[in-house]
C-alpha cells in the first residue's frame, strides 16, 4: 500500500482541520508518550518470560535424571521423595 504525494498531503490537510494547528503538538507528544509506554510495557513482559523460562530451567537441572541414576541412587531417591512426601 504506497501512499502518493497527494494522498499524503489530503491526509495531513484533514488532519489539520479535525485537530487543529494548535493542538497537533499536544496530539503528537501523547502519541509518542503511549509509544514509550508500550515498548516498556513489552520490555517488561519479555523480562518476566526470560526469568520464568530460566526459573524452569534451573528447576530441571536440579531434578536428577532418571536414566544417569545407578540402581543405588535411584532407590536413595525413592526413599528421600517418599519421606518428603510424607513430611
């Protein structure tokens, strides 16, 4: 969709008549205000998956893995989860 000089200049045209001359400079520092906002807003939001995503990851880790486990470890960690189970 390629806007055209014209088209450009009947935009801002009725753009001036609807708000005004006076009034643009307040429209336009609210429109960049909400702008900043919603990037910080994304921002925050990606940080908050990040920390949630390693949370995860660092919680795996520490789960020990079945298949790497002796028959002697596994049965130790049988005996440690059915006592916190019980606890």
């Amino acid at each position: 969709m390629n806007f055209g000089t014209t088209e450009i200049i009947l935009i801002v045209a009725v753009i001036f008549l609807l708000f005004g001359a006076s009034r643009l400079p307040q429209l336009a520092k609210s429109l960049g205000q909400s702008r900043k906002a919603f990037k910080e807003g994304m921002r925050e939001a990606e940080e908050e998956f990040e920390m949630e995503r390693k949370k995860e990851l660092a919680e795996k880790a520490q789960t020990p893995q079945l298949s790497s486990m002796s028959d002697e470890e596994l049965a130790a960690e049988l005996r440690r989860r059915a006592e916190a189970k019980q606890s």
